[in-house]
C-alpha cells in the first residue's frame, strides 16, 4: 500500500502556510505582551502544566529549515502513532496517554545511571531552545517543524558512557489499556529504535520537549521524543520512558517486522527507493505539487562524514 496516495486532506494553499518569520513574529509579539504562554497553551491539543514555564523558548538561529513552516494543525493532527491505530488522525486517542509524572530510565554501558522525572531531568539540562527542523517520513511525505527540547549528545554528559557503549537504544511506554494498538500481538511492543553513539553525538539530534512555542501534544510524542531530522521519521521515537546504552547494534520494532523495508540507518537518500514506492520526491503536507527528495534531508554537511566506509552497506541494504 503507497500511503501517500491516500485523501489528500492536509492540502493547503501557500499563503495559508505560516513562514518562519511570521511564527517567530508573533510569537515575540505575544512574549512581550507577557500573554504569549497562556494563549500558545489554550491552543494547544493536550497539556503538561509542569512545562508552561519553559514556553516559548529561545530560538537557536543557528537551526532554520529555510522553507515555510508546515500549519500546525496539520503537524499536530496527520501523525503516525501505531500505539494509538494505524490512522494517521488518531490525536483524540492519544489525548488518554497519562504524561504527568513521567519518569525516564537511563541505564546500560554508563558510568552514571538514571531513574528520573522528566521535570527533574529538564533542570538538569538547564533549558531548552526551538530548533526548527525538516522532517521526512518514509511514507513520502514531509513537513517543517519548530521543535522545542535539547541536544541527545546533553544525555551523554549526564551518565558519562562507557568505552564499550556503541549504540543507543530507545523505548516507549506500553500501556495496552490506554493505548489500543498495543493490544494488537503481531507488534513486538513495546516500540523500540536505536542510534549509534556517534549519530548521539551529533549535535542535530535532538530530544523533543514541545512543538510550535509550547509544549508537545501527546500524539507528537510528549512528554520526550527523539528527532533525527537526517532520517526517515520512523526513527525519531515517541514518548521515551527508557534509554539503554549497548555495545551491540538494537534491532527496532519496524526492523524487526520487515527488515528489507526498515533498516537500522534509515538516512534519507532519494536515490534508493522503499521496496514499495519511490523516495525521488516528498508531499509537503499543505504544500501544492511534490518536492524533490534531498540527500539526508538536506542536512548532508552536518551529517555524512558519519557514513564514511558505509556506502556500500548502506547501498545493498536499503534503509540500513
């Protein structure tokens, strides 16, 4: 099945995208009234009261997509979230996902373990700051998005990992009464991905506290999601309750249902084609007319000397 070719309902028109510039206008428009996190909140598809202080964040300019902001409504209502169905408008499911306390497991081939609240981890850190990112789902459609959160690589400083931890990997919560999808026994739940420590390192990836000015709505994975805008957006798990430091390569849920489909790398790479459909181009949700796909999203100066001596394997594996 071509998902992309499904009801084109997230279509809009060019003048009704928000430019960055404007999002950002606004935004400081409202900051300066000192209203600007009480009305992105009552905005907002669900809520997490313990991070209002944090929202809006300070930008980092060094992060601009250099291309419209997709509306977020459409960003915040066409997601993928199989915990929730296999639709894409399953956000009124999600809104039932408790992220309030939350609590995140840190363990593994680390020095400094870590059993902790996501408010506490968040002071750890010491803030959080917009990015805006592209994002690119395997499926062939794509949009662009200003995340609020930190750097993986801050993680890394906090439980100081050992020589021997080489990988990453990452778990969401598993809550079968709460979310119905996992109720369904042919998905290796609970869903699991997983990173090189070197791709951790690097400072694109990014750990997901909010979404445009405010906090994340659950079906966008809040509380803490993880977002690697150089990969197929499969990778960028939602809603981490665990991180484990391996010295061996994880095997991810999709990896492990249809590993000819849904490799360990998964780098955006127009010229290697999904087993079932192109990659050559992307829909823009709310975007007339399909873009031509970029190599690694477009972030191949930040990015490719991560696969050098990789070529090869990643050509014979597709998405590996």
């Amino acid at each position: 099945m071509v998902y992309y070719k499904r009801k084109e309902v997230w279509k809009l028109k060019d003048h009704n995208i928000t430019s960055e510039n404007s999002f950002n206008t606004r935004r400081d428009f409202l900051k300066k009234l000192g209203i600007g996190s009480i009305l992105f909140s009552s905005t907002s598809l669900t809520s997490h009261p313990a991070f209002s202080s944090l929202y809006p964040p300070p930008v980092n300019k060094s992060y601009i997509a250099k291309r419209s902001l997709t509306a977020e409504y459409l960003a915040t209502t066409y997601t993928n979230f199989y915990e929730f169905g296999s639709n894409k408008n399953i956000w009124r499911r999600a809104s039932q996902l408790k992220t309030e306390p939350w609590t995140l497991t840190i363990d593994g081939l680390v020095n400094n373990p870590l059993v902790i609240d996501i408010n506490d981890l968040l002071k750890k850190i010491g803030g959080i700051e917009e990015r805006v990112y592209r994002f690119r789902c395997v499926e062939a459609w794509s949009m662009t998005v200003p995340w609020a959160g930190f750097p993986l690589n801050k993680i890394l400083s906090l439980v100081d990992p050992k020589i021997s931890a080489k990988f990453l990997k990452f778990e969401t919560f598993f809550d079968p009464e709460v979310a119905p999808g996992q109720k369904q026994k042919w998905y290796p739940w609970p869903y699991q991905e997983g990173v090189s420590i070197e791709e951790a390192k690097n400072d694109l990836s990014f750990l997901a506290t909010g979404i445009y000015g405010k906090h994340l709505p659950n079906q966008n994975g809040a509380p803490l999601r993880l977002v690697l805008p150089w990969k197929y957006g499969f990778k960028s798990i939602k809603s981490i309750v665990k991180i484990t430091f391996l010295s061996e390569r994880p095997i991810g849920m999709w990896e492990k249902l249809a590993p000819k489909e849904y490799g360990f790398w998964a780098n955006v790479n127009p010229k290697i084609s999904h087993p079932r459909w192109s990659q050559e181009t992307e829909q823009q949700l709310g975007v007339e007319g399909r873009t031509p796909t970029i190599i690694y999203n477009g972030y191949e100066e930040q990015v490719s000397y991560l696969y050098k001596g990789l070529e090869k394997t990643l050509q014979d594996n597709l998405f590996r």
